[in-house]
C-alpha cells in the first residue's frame, strides 16, 4: 500500500494503521534528551525502573493493587504479542481469537506450533458466547481478545466481555487482553476484561496513544509468574525496548491526548454520516477504523481495483478475515483526505447498484 500510494500524484489514502498526527513535541525533547545525556546502552530487560514504577501506579488506579500482577516493558505492543505466545503455548495447543482479528495473531499462533481457532463475529463484531462456549476444547490454552478492534473499531461490550473474562477464568484459559487502542474509545469510558479476571495478560503500548509507531515500545502485565517467563524469552530474544524511548515514555504517560482523541471521534461521525447511506457499516466505538461490508457484486479484489482507479487505497477484509465480504477504512487522516475519501465511495458503491 505504502508502494502503491507512493506512484500516485494526490492519494487517499485510508489504508494507514497508524495516527497522522506527529510525536508530541515534549516526547520527541525527551528522547533528543536521553539520546544526548548517553541514555543508550542496555537496559534491564525488564524495563528501567522510574518506568515500571509509573506504569505500576496506573495499573493499580485501573485494576487496584495487586501483589501478584507484574508490569514488563516490551519492544512494541508486537513484542508483548510475540512474547505471551511464546511463553504460553505448546505446540498443538489451541488459541482462540475473534474473527475479524488483527493481521499478527494467526502468525504469531502459528509461530509457536499452536493451532488457530478463529471465531466468527460477522456481522455485529461481537464476540458471541455461545459460539465461544461451543469453540472450546480441552487443548483450548488461550484466548486473545483485542477491543476496540482493528479492523473493525467496534469495542467488545460490557456484558461479553464480562461474559468472556468469567468464563476463562473458570475454565482456568489463558485470555490475553491486545487493548493498544485504549486511549481511543468514543461513546464509553475503555473497559478492560483484568476488571473481571485477574489472571489477564492486558497487552498495551505507545505506538497508537503518542503517535511512536517507529520508536518500537510496549508493555504488559498480568500474573507474576507469567510475566517472568516473558521477561525470560525477552532477555535472548529483543533484549529491551531501546533505552532513550522508555526515558521518553515516562512523560507520555502524563500527556492529555484528549485534543487528538476528539479530532478522531469529530472523524468517526464524519465518516459514518458519509457512509451509511451507502453502505452496511456499524458505528465503531473506537480505534480509528471501520469495517463497512462491500457494495453489491464486488469482491475485495474488485472493489481495491475500482478504488485504485480513483486514487483511493484501503484495505480487503481477507487481510483481516476468512469471509472476504468487508474492507477497512482508517479515518486517521486530515478532512480534506476524508472527505474525498467519502466522495469517492460513495460514487463507487452507487456505480454497484
Ligand atoms: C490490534 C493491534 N495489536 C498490536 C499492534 C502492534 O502494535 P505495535 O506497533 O505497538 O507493535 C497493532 C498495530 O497495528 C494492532 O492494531
């Protein structure tokens, strides 16, 4: 997509996964900062200690303190993912995650010799529990949840998410929590499934808050014992996520992005008002995506094809799915992008009527 936007004269380009507003400036200070002052040599793979103990007074704000819950740094949310698979599944185990799902889950699954167990969730995106219930078998280890999604936006709701956290917790399943898009949620305050299992593994970073997808850093925390595994296949493997962004990071924790999350949600409404008349999409309640269902007659392929004569790229929902009957949209760009965005849609899907 980055190839491909880049031969043409004036993209639209809703294809992008990441926020389009810059590092905010006090970061960026802080990295130069830490970088000048030789903050760059290995750090202890657990991540440095002013970090940790920051991140561990919010994780007890959120969740209330908990002797037995311990924070890890990590090179990206990516990191976290990588790791919690790693140190939790055997080979022929099985991992159940939410279909549409996030590109990296069916690798990282794969990765470590488990077997994909995709549920599908079309067309609400909810996770459904009886369909879970009925997933279920006795070589089920874990369970990833990921809300709000990518791709879809749509944020789990109260009572399935409570729903799931209970389930696993008496099933006594592994359930991983990839909430990055916490910072991003609309209509409702983040929920969070550790509110109703303790045992979660809640994955979380920095690259969708501050805007540092190329600084390359995350965290993670859940019970003691896991974590220390991780910590253990993070020392031979990534290390540490590198030294000048976690010095950065501490004061990231204390910025108001409201300003930000507030553009993205003026976008959402801007998008939805566009679309709806156009197209079946529900309403996502976070992340910076869509997912609306593909115009009468068109394949993801045929659909990319029609968008790229007009300039315009998003994303096949195979990319994301085993149904190829969805594409994605990120409205994480400038109006004046959205706006030709929703222009040149909705010429396209009246073409397919
Ligand atoms: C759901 C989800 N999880 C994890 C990641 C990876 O993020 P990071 O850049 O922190 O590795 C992404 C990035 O797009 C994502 O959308």
């Amino acid at each position: 997509m980055f190839a491909l936007s880049a031969q043409f004269r004036d993209p639209i380009n809703l294809s992008i996964g990441q926020p389009d507003f810059p590092v905010p400036e006090s970061i960026k200070a802080d990295l130069c900062k830490s970088i000048n002052e030789n903050r760059n040599a290995y750090t202890p793979t657990e991540g440095i200690l002013p970090l940790r103990q920051k991140l561990a007074g919010i994780i007890d704000q959120q969740f209330g303190p908990n002797p037995l819950r311990r924070a890890l740094v990590t090179s990206g949310t990516s990191g976290a993912l990588t790791l919690a698979l790693l140190a939790i599944v055997n080979p022929g185990d099985e991992v159940i995650y939410f279909d549409p799902y996030f590109v990296m889950y069916p690798a990282i699954v794969e990765l470590a010799g488990g077997v994909s167990v995709p549920i599908n969730t079309y067309p609400n995106f909810q996770p459904n529990i009886e369909r879970l219930k009925a997933a279920i078998t006795p070589r089920t280890k874990m369970i990833i949840l990921n809300s709000p999604s990518n791709p879809t936006g749509i944020c789990c709701g109260e009572n399935e998410m409570r729903l799931l956290a209970e389930l696993t917790a008496e099933k006594g399943i592994c359930l991983v929590s990839d909430e990055i898009y916490s910072r991003f949620n609309y209509d409702s305050p983040h929920l969070s499934p550790a509110t109703w299992n303790p045992n979660t593994i809640v994955i979380d970073g920095f690259s969708k808050s501050y805007a540092m997808t190329g600084l390359r850093i995350g965290f993670v925390h859940g019970p003691a014992e896991i974590i220390d595994v991780m910590a253990e296949l993070q020392q031979f493997t990534f290390v540490n996520a590198p030294s000048p962004v976690q010095w950065s990071a501490i004061g990231a924790l204390d910025l108001d992005m409201h300003a930000e999350v507030d553009r993205y949600r003026h976008q959402r409404n801007a998008l939805i008002d566009g679309l709806q008349k156009h197209y079946e999409i529900e309403t996502p309640g976070g992340a910076f995506y869509a997912f609306p269902k593909l115009p009468n007659g068109h394949s993801g392929e045929t659909f990319l094809q029609r968008a790229i004569e007009h300039e315009m790229l998003v994303i096949p929902g195979t990319v994301f799915s085993q149904c190829d009957s969805h594409f994605r949209i990120s409205y994480a760009v400038d109006d004046r992008t959205l706006e030709r965005g929703i222009e040149v849609l909705s010429k396209i899907a009246k073409c397919s009527t």
